[in-house]
C-alpha cells in the first residue's frame, strides 16, 4: 500500500471537482491522508510521498521557499494544477516537483515558453488583434529548459466532477471540510449517475440557445463574451440575460443548443452541464487543447466556431434547423462522456502508479 499525503486548497473546485477522484477512488493500493496545513505536512507528516492539488492559486503567488522546504523532505513531489485554461500562470513550479498534471495542456507544447498575455492563449490572440488590455497585467514565468517540459502529463478536467451543480449543497460542503477534513465534501456528493439515454430524452427543447453569459472582470479574459453578445444582441433565438442558479439549471435542462464561451479558462462547468442535459454543445474552437474527459470532437461532440465569434449565429441557425444533426452530435457527445467516466477509476489508477512507482 502506499500512503500518499495531499495538501490542498479547501474551496468548491477542490472539493467537488479537483479531488473528485481521489474520494471515489476504489483502489486500495492507495491511501491518501488530506491537509490544507503546509506547516504539518513540514512538521508532523511521515508519508514520503506529496500530492499538491490547487497550490499557489489563493493568493496567486508561488512560494518558492516553502516548496524548497517541501521537496527536501518528500521522496516524491507532484502538483496537479487546476486551472481551467490551457495556459499555466505557475510554472516556477516545475523546478521543484517531479510530475506535473493539468487539466488541459497546449497540443503545441512550445508555447509554454512563450509569455502569453493575459496567461491564456485567447486573451492574448485579443490583446493582439484587438488591443484588448489589462490593468492587472502581470508577467508570468515561462519555461527556458525544455526538459521541464517532460514533467507535464494531462490529468482529468472539471467534467470528472460531481453534478448537477447544487450551490447551497457544495457551499455547506465546503464549510464543513474546512471545519474538519477535506474529504469530508465526499459526503455531500450527489450519487446520481449519469444516463446518456435518458439525458437526451428528457430534454424538452423548451428554448432555441440557451446564451446567458456575462462578463468577466479581466478585459482580455472577457472580450471573447463582449464579441458574442454583440453578434447575437437582439436575435431571439439566444435566452440572454442573467438569472438565479437554480432558473439557469432548469433552462440547461430544456435548451437544444447551449452557448458556452472561454471564461478565466477554456473549460466551463457550463460544457459539461450541456452534455448532461443532453443539449448540443456550442463553444468557441477548442482544437489547440488536449483535456480529459474529452466532449470536445469537431462537428462529432460540439460544434465549434471562431475565437471572433464570425459564424456564431450561422451554426446556431444551421443546427436549430437541421434537429437530426443536431441530436446526433448531442447523443454522441453524451455517449463519449459516459465512456469516459467508465474510465475515471482506471485513469486515476495510472495516474497514482507513475506517481508511486
């Protein structure tokens, strides 16, 4: 058996997304005690094997010094980063650990050594075309020895997560895991699983596109939603506009088409809650990402358009009036994402050997 310590940040991602995968997990080769105290993985910890999950996000800022501390006193260091976009705001960290897993990588690894405005590759493709600047700009660390690059493997994405999405729910799991343990979110969890039949059969088509996107703070990271409300203002095929959780779940539900625009990342709750309602998924080209689980085939699993948002309506109307095509994107989405979620436990597993071995 091997006893692996994880210290991790105790917030919604963390519990209902992140570490998803390590509450379900049913392997018992592997033990994990949890911690979001830095001070007793130092102090008191005598595992010799350290998972970082969720490091260096809240404050945005990489202690290089307490990951020297770390790496003198663990045999094994791996980080899982977990933003939600391709782009890697914390590579300094590299130095210091063996492995490093992300949700999403670059299909084009050379561009972890290329400074990135904005940290994304979209923001700054509109930092570029269109100006688009930040006043919180901040330089990030780039990769300069390409063996690093090596330490970079692809570990799983916000759709391994527990759905459907219940704030009150993960709220209070969160309050109590920060209370007591972060494994205690797992007992929050929702046991529902997923059914790609009846998710496709059980949506009414109530609404044409379900589109209620807002901005986002960061001008570089929100321009891409200012493009597509200004392609769509005033269509009434689009539901705009901003509701309750609770009303925008119930209109998912019930969409047959939902937008789902980049946010601070490519990937989005909002991606996998189209698949579950058994909705046809409309995104912004995603073709530059490898993540896992994978609902992201061209023309197969989602229909895509371009990062300006130029054919946006075109393929909406196309869809909206070709309902075949359509549901067959939508159920071969739902069908791959059930594959993949078969799969959770045997890719966990892997992950966990390479870590151990």
């Amino acid at each position: 058996m091997f006893n692996i310590t994880v210290l991790t940040l105790v917030d919604r991602i963390a519990c209902f997304y992140s570490l998803s995968p390590f509450f379900t997990n049913t392997d018992r080769r592997f033990r994990f005690t949890y911690t979001a105290d830095p001070s007793w993985c130092l102090e008191r910890d005598r595992n010799r094997i350290l998972v970082l999950m969720r490091q260096c996000i809240k404050p945005d800022v990489v202690d290089t010094a307490l990951l020297s501390r770390l790496r003198q006193k663990y045999e094994r260091v791996v980080f899982f980063h977990d933003d939600a976009g391709g782009g890697i705001p914390r590579l300094e960290v590299l130095p210091y650990v063996d492995l490093f897993y992300t949700k999403a990588l670059f299909r084009d690894r050379s561009l972890y050594g290329r400074e990135l405005y904005g940290k994304e590759l979209y923001s700054d493709y509109y930092h570029v075309k269109y100006g688009v600047t930040d006043t919180d700009a901040k330089r990030r660390a780039v990769v300069t020895d390409s063996a690093e690059l090596g330490k970079l493997r692809l570990s799983w994405n916000i759709g391994a997560g527990n759905y459907p999405r219940r704030q009150l729910r993960q709220r209070s799991g969160v309050f109590v895991s920060r209370l007591t343990s972060p494994a205690a979110a797992s007992l929050f969890y929702l046991r529902e699983r997923f059914d790609p039949q009846a998710a496709l059969a059980g949506n009414r088509g109530l609404y044409p596109v379900h589109a209620r996107n807002g901005l986002i703070s960061r001008p570089s990271i929100s321009y891409q939603r200012k493009l597509i409300q200004e392609r769509i203002a005033g269509n009434p095929l689009f539901l705009t506009g901003s509701v309750s959780q609770r009303q925008f779940n119930r209109e998912t539900a019930d969409s047959r088409i939902v937008l789902s625009p980049f946010g601070w990342g490519e990937l989005c709750l909002r991606d996998f809650e189209t698949v579950r309602s058994g909705a046809l998924l409309l995104k912004p080209d995603m073709s530059h990402l490898e993540t896992w689980p994978d609902v992201f085939i061209p023309d197969e699993t989602y229909v895509p358009f371009s990062w300006d948002a130029e054919d946006l309506v075109e393929k909406a109307v196309h869809y909206l009036d070709h309902e075949g095509e359509r549901q067959r994107i939508a159920g071969n989405a739902a069908r791959k994402y059930r594959a993949d979620l078969d799969g959770l436990q045997s890719r966990f597993s892997s992950i966990m050997e390479e870590i151990t071995k």
